[in-house]
C-alpha cells in the first residue's frame, strides 16, 4: 500500500495535474526567508536558521525537508540586507534541491518604527528522479523507470511590512514555470506560488503576550489555510496551536535560551484520512542571532 502511495505522488508530481510542489512547514513565523525574500534583515541582526522537518512518520517515501538560511544587514542604515536559501526536499525518488541568494531593500517610518522591505531572490534548483531506490511493482514498466535530471534557474520577489505590534507580507519565491524535464514530450513544469502572511502581538499582561498568525499558500487553483494562534511567556517561552484548514493541527513550542539562540519544535498530527497511517509529522528549527554591537532594537525579539 505504501509504494502505491508513493507511485502516485510520484506520477502527480511529473504529470500534467500540478499541485503544490514547494516544501510545507509548521513553524513559518519563525523561518520567514524561505517565503519571502523580503524577511532578510528583519531580525536586526545577523541571523542563522536550520531546520528539519520529517513529514508523515510511518509512510515510506514521505517527504522529507531541510532547509538552513542565513541573512544580516550589510549597510549601518540597515536600508540593504542580503541573504542565502539552501534547501534539500525528498519524497520517494524524488528530490529538488534549490541553491538562492537574497537582496533586500528596506524603507522606514515614523522614526524607525514602521518598516517596509521589498526583495528578491535569484538562483537554481536541482530536479532529480532516481526510481532505481525503489521497489517497483513493475520495474520493467517504461513509465517508472523514467529517471531525470534537470537544473532550473529561477527568481522570486516579494514585500514584507513589520511594525512594533503587526506585520505582513505577500511574496511568490518562484516565478518562472519552468519544465521539470527538458524532454519536449513532457509537459510537467514548476507551479507559481503565492504566499500571503500576517501576524500582531497583543500584551495581556506583564509576563504573557498574546500573538495569533496566519499563512495562505496558492497555486494552481489549490490553496491552504494555517492559522495560528500562540502565547509568548516571559519573553521566553512560546506555546502555539495551528490548525492547517483540513489537513492537520499543529502543536508548537519555542524556547530562547539565549539573546542569541532560539530552539523550536513542533508535532503535527493529521487531521485527513492520511492520517490514519502517519503517526504525524515533526519539525526542529534551530536559530542563532549575532548580536549587535550597538544596543538599540526597533522590535524586541519576541516579535519574530
């Protein structure tokens, strides 16, 4: 049952009837240069992030995702930040893995409390189908043993606003539809995503700070919705729920153990009928801040 799961996501990926190709993970509020290439420079700081997320525990050739990015300021305005998108993503015999660097430009306002970045990105993915991995339940099936390769450059843009107590941003990290095999007979190209997000922090109190978010992904007609809702304690500690409309509900946890190093995890259990042979799906996102030499932040840390 298994392999005919993953022969079916196999073949949807490389025929006609494109869904949702890019990578799908919880903790987005967290790790927003891979959505947007605007977020680089919003910490105020050189910042580091990995991350790893296992998907669908329990299904063989599940998807598999890890991601490590980098981005920092590079003038002492900080109008100007750079960064770097470095990602592998597998399911099955199916791997792309993207190479992009990152320029953003950012305006502000009211005396630096208000911000607006615009940005873009600009690089490769690597496509490959390796089906020689796999077990088949006909290896001499021409159509499953199909294996490519292909190199696609592609660029992306997006704008990213961020204040004291809100933010938002609307980007498409990949604009170019390209073929995914360089085959004229084969019409499977790279879906056009669209990502909306948004977020605000409202104090309840002294120690706890209230922070609800949402993610909208579209492409190809598809769309889903995660909403999130989370609490900040002490500046230290997040606990958040998201609810990824009819798909899955998401449990998060966020710890700053330092000013300069974040920890976060999270467990998503599957709320569709997938769920019934996952255990669930768990993501590690691992964030370390160099910190400035001079003290003024415009937003605090538990901000982002």
């Amino acid at each position: 049952m298994a392999r005919l799961i993953f022969v079916a996501i196999a073949l949807l990926t490389m025929g006609q009837s494109m869904g949702q190709q890019q990578y799908v993970i919880s903790q987005y509020m967290f790790n927003g240069l891979v959505l947007n290439p605007a977020y680089a420079g919003t910490h105020e700081s050189w910042s580091f992030t990995l991350m790893t997320r296992d998907q669908w525990r329990g299904i063989p050739g599940a998807p598999s995702t890890q991601t490590f990015t980098a981005h920092g300021a590079i003038t002492r305005s900080n109008e100007s930040s750079v960064g770097l998108i470095i990602s592998n993503d597998t399911y099955g015999a199916i791997a792309l893995n993207n190479l992009y660097g990152v320029y953003a430009y950012r305006m502000s306002f009211d005396r630096g409390r208000h911000h607006l970045s615009m940005g873009l990105q600009g690089g490769a993915s690597l496509f490959n189908v390796d089906l020689s991995q796999d077990d088949l339940i006909d290896p001499d099936d021409p159509v499953l043993n199909n294996d490519f390769s292909s190199i696609m450059a592609n660029f992306g843009t997006g704008i990213f606003y961020n204040g004291p107590k809100a933010y938002a941003g609307v980007s498409v990290p990949f604009l170019l539809n390209n073929r995914l095999n360089q085959s004229e007979d084969d019409l499977s190209r790279q879906v056009r995503h669209y990502y909306l997000t948004g977020g605000a922090i409202l104090p309840l109190s002294h120690d706890v700070k209230y922070k609800p978010s949402f993610l909208i992904r579209y492409a190809d007609g598809i769309s889903d919705i995660d909403l999130t809702t989370s609490f900040l304690f002490k500046d230290v500690i997040w606990l958040g729920v998201t609810y990824r409309v009819k798909n899955s509900i998401d449990f998060i946890l966020e710890i700053q153990f330092t000013d300069n190093l974040r920890f976060g995890y999270s467990y998503g259990l599957v709320t569709s009928e997938l769920g019934q042979s996952t255990s669930g799906s768990h993501e590690i996102v691992l964030n370390y801040r160099i910190k400035k030499q001079h003290p003024r932040v415009n937003h605090p840390r538990r901000f982002r």
